[in-house]
C-alpha cells in the first residue's frame, strides 16, 4: 500500500497550494513518504522539495485511506497523512517540475478544482480543532464516489 505525506501552510488567510498540469487541480505539496522514513519527515522533506520553504512547526492534522474503485473491484488503495502548519521560512518557488505554486485566499479551498476528499480534508486541516480520519472512495477517473469522516479532539470521543 503506497504511503503519501503532504502539508498545507497557512499564513494568515492565506494557503500555499501546489497546482497541478495534468489535470489543473490544487493540491498540498506532498509526495510519497521514503522507505523508513517518518510520516513526518516525508511531510517536511516533500514540502521543502516541492516550494523550497521550510514549515514553521507543521503537525498532524488528518490520516485518511483513499479508494478506487473500478465498479465492484477495488484498483487502487493508499494511505494519506497530511500536516498543517502556520507559517513558513523562506520564500516559496513559483513553479516546479511538479506544477505552479500559488497563494490562494483560505475560502477558495471551496471552490478551486481539487478532488472532493482533499477539499474536505483540507478545509478541516486549515478551519478546525483537532484531528480528522477518513476513507474516500473514487472512481478510476476520481469521481467521488463515498466519503466517510470522523473527528477528534484530545479528551473527547471520536464521533462520526
């Protein structure tokens, strides 16, 4: 099962995102983490490789399994893990081998074209307490198909 780590920074109500070419969708710089790398460190290491900036003390925020589906068979499973962080170090690349990075208004992460699950989970990431967990299922061509999401807050139950 792959493994990605990715990271959102937001500076003010501002975030950082990563546009990528093949679809032109948003997304936070991120990547797959390496053999006996810590969630963590893939999350910083990504980060810095893909804007050139360093996080300023980036910290969980959500662990979610993503799904494809291609009808009843299941194609595609990964794990994602991404971090939230309020500022950064450094000045952020304009474009990458990865894509374009932009700053964008902290309310467009509502509208920009993403896939629906990291709109969820990156909403929560930037807006809300505590952590979030969830499984997203999509089609081949990412369509969501299903989403489910718990919460939790250090001292309280999960819901869901």
């Amino acid at each position: 099962m792959q493994r990605i780590a990715n990271l959102i920074v937001r500076r003010g109500d501002e975030v950082l995102l990563l546009k990528k070419p093949r679809r032109g969708w948003y997304v936070a710089p991120g990547g797959k983490i390496e053999s006996g790398e810590s969630i963590f460190e893939a999350a910083s290491r990504e980060y810095f490789e893909e804007t050139g900036t360093k996080a300023v003390n980036p910290h969980l925020k959500g662990i979610y399994t993503m799904v494809i589906m291609d009808g009843e068979k299941m194609v595609n499973e990964w794990m994602l893990y991404t971090f939230f962080a309020e500022d950064l170090e450094g000045t952020p690349f304009t474009e990458t081998r990865e894509g374009i990075l932009e700053w964008h208004h902290v309310d467009e992460l509502k509208t920009l074209p993403m896939a629906e699950g990291d709109r969820t989970n990156l909403l929560f990431a930037v807006n809300e307490k505590g952590m979030q967990y969830g499984t997203f299922t999509y089609t081949e061509e990412f369509q969501l198909l299903d989403e489910k999401i718990q919460h939790s807050l250090e001292g309280e139950d999960l819901d869901g």
